[in-house]
C-alpha cells in the first residue's frame, strides 16, 4: 500500500520537557489510523506537527511522498478539525464554510461547489443560512468537519472532535464519520482517548503512552494480543481480570489452583518461559452454566455484587484473591451470596512477564 504520511524519528519537546520521544508512523493511503492513548500522552501534540502548527525539534514528516516538516500548514494538504471547534458566531454557517476559501481566493464558483458537496455529503443543506448559536451540538460538529471537507484535500486530521457531544450523539456521528471515510476513501488521523471510538472506526489502531508508540495494529490485533498489560487493561470495558502466579511445566499456578496452558499460543520469547506471570482473562470470555462443562479451566466463586447493566450482567467475584468479574447476559438470574461455577479457556487469555510486563 502506498503511504499517505510518513513521521520519521519525530521529536518534539517543550522547553526542557520531551513530549515526542523518538516516533515512528507511517499511514497507508485511505487508511483509517486512531491515536489512543490517555490525557496528556501526546496525541494532540502529535497531530499538531503534522498539521505544521508546531515546530519540530528533529525528525521528518512526508505527506504524499513530500517532505513537509518545515511547510506552512496551508501548504500541506490537510484538513483538520480541532479538539474545541470553534466556528465564528456572527456569520452563518455558508460564511463559516466557506471562510478559508474566500482567503485563499478560490474563484467564487469553485466555492460554491465545494460547499454545495460537503453540505450534502453532511446533510446540512438546510442549515446553510443559520448562524452557530441556532444549530445543536451534532450540527454544529458537522458544520467544523465540513470546513475541513471545503478543503478538498485528502489527508484530514481530527481531534477529539466528538468529546464535546453527549453520548446518544456520540454514538450517531461515529457512524456518520465512519460512514463518511467509506464514501470518501480519505487518509485519516483521528485522535480519541474514548476505546470504542478507536475499536469502531480504526483500520488500525496506535495506543500511544508518554509520548511514545506503545502498540499499532488492527483493532482485533490490540484487543486479542496486547502487547503488554498496560495495553491490555486500557482497552476493554470492563477491563481485563489480572491474576498473579507462577508458570511452571505448562501450568499457571496460583495457590491451590492450577490452569493448563494447552492451546495458549505463546509469543517468540515467551515459550520457554517458567517463572512469576500475570495472566489477563476478559470478563466476556469466562463463561457459566452449562458452557463450563467444555472449559480446561473450571473453579467455583461465590458472587460478591451484580452490576445489570440492560444488555449484560457483570458479576464479581473472587478467584484467587483476586477480584473478578464476569460478563453475563442481560437475562441470567444471580444474586448475591450464590455459589457459581466458572470457567474460561486459556487460549482465549494474555500472559504477561510479572516483572517486564510484556506479553509471552
Ligand atoms: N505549550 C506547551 N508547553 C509545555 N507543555 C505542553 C505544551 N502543550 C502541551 N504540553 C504537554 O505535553 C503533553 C502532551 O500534551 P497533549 O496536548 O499532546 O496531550 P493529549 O494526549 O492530546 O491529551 P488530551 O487527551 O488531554 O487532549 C502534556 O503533558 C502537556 O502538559
Ligand atoms: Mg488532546
């Protein structure tokens, strides 16, 4: 696949303070790559070099083959929507979109084009005439998404761009964006710190950590085999059950429980591995009922709180002495105080160094 941006040993740092150690990326043509990764772990920054609104302090950046490190933002080829959006009030949203066109002096039929297509391709045709304070929070976002659209490139940045919107909204214009890229087969970055955001729209997903590259790859990829268990407990929700103990001649000790590691596929510097283990299970792979009967691995727990949550039932218990939780379906009847018996496949589940954390 031809790449559409390259970042080459990107450095980036404020002062004394290194915000980009070193990065590496590069970004298939059409692709659909998320930056995850919590507050404060780069991803702005990140985006804000490649769109030319910081200076870097080494490294490269190409875009379609060109190098643009030390281009104008308006010399790039992108187009980018920003974490806060900010559209100008006192015009309406045809001026707001065609703003930057009318600066670069684009021919006022070209213009008009451009905009007639991203109002469509957004449907916000009706809109065109109101000003910002008469649009909902959803219109608006689309109207800021259709400025960077007016642009006509085909890299598009984005930030964060639904963090301002409620959930149910949330949920409508992840499918609109997704929806969107389908149709216009762009290249583009999208930064989230929201897992769901990144699981459903990403080709591939890069979770980013103190200013670094922690993992890139598909989101089945991110989600099966974490590379290490900061990984592994970040994405999913609920998030990953830990339980610490020992490997020792294929079998994960913990106490008096003893889990078979067959059909565990280690990685190449995890099969020859005895010693202290983390091992990662999620709670929707542990089953219960009448599925045990078929799981290498059974154990009985007694259930400590039930979180119904409509669609699924978590409950928590204890392996262990370790707390554990288990998705159930919405539908199933326990309590508090019931005698459960679980069971889960180790195939299904992460390994982990306990002292490197990396995955074996
Ligand atoms: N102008 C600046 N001067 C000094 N430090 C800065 C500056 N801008 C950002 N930083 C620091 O750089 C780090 C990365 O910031 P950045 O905005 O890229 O994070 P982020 O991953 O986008 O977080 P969020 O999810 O909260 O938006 C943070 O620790 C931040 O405090
Ligand atoms: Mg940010």
């Amino acid at each position: 696949m031809q790449n559409s941006v390259e970042i080459k040993n990107l450095d980036l740092q404020f002062g004394a303070v290194k915000v980009l150690q070193n990065l590496n990326l590069e970004i298939g043509k059409g692709e659909f790559l998320v930056l995850l990764g919590s507050s404060g772990c780069g991803k702005s920054t990140l985006l804000n070099c490649i769109a030319g609104l910081l200076d870097v302090s080494g490294g490269q950046i190409h875009i379609n083959d060109r190098n643009v490190t030390w281009a104008e933002p308006s010399d790039r080829g992108i187009g980018m929507v920003f974490q806060s959006y900010a559209l100008y009030p006192q015009m309406t949203v045809e001026g707001n979109l065609s703003f930057g066109l009318k600066n670069a002096k684009l021919p006022k039929p070209e213009i008009a084009k451009r905009i007639k297509h991203a109002s469509e391709v957004l449907q916000i045709e009706p809109l065109l005439k109101r000003k910002p304070a008469a649009l909902s929070g959803g219109q608006r976002q689309r109207v800021a998404i259709g400025r960077a659209l007016v642009r006509d490139v085909d890299v598009f940045l984005f930030d964060e761009p639904l963090s301002n919107l409620d959930a149910k909204l949330r949920a409508d214009l992840r499918v609109e964006i997704k929806r969107l890229h389908h149709k216009l087969q762009n290249t583009m970055i999208y930064v989230t710190h929201d897992q769901i955001e990144a699981m459903t729209l990403a080709d591939r997903i890069a979770i980013m950590r103190g200013g670094q590259i922690m993992q890139l790859g598909s989101p089945d990829e991110i989600y099966g085999q974490p590379i290490n268990k900061y990984v592994a407990d970040f994405i999913g929700s609920p998030s990953m059950n830990f339980l610490e103990g020992n490997i020792k001649n294929g079998t994960f000790e913990m106490g008096e429980l003893s889990i078979p590691l067959d059909g565990y596929e280690f990685g190449d510097t995890g099969a020859a591995t005895e010693g202290a283990a983390t091992m990662g299970i999620r709670p929707e792979h542990v089953v219960t009922g009448e599925l045990v009967e078929s799981t290498p691995f059974q154990v009985d727990v007694e259930v400590n709180l039930i979180e119904p949550t409509g669609s699924d039932t978590l409950v928590d218990c204890e392996v262990a002495g370790h707390h554990f939780r288990v998705r159930m379906d919405g539908q199933s009847r326990v309590s508090v105080g019931e005698k459960l018996r679980l069971g889960f496949a180790p195939a299904r589940a992460s390994l982990f160094d306990a002292k490197t954390e990396l995955r074996l």
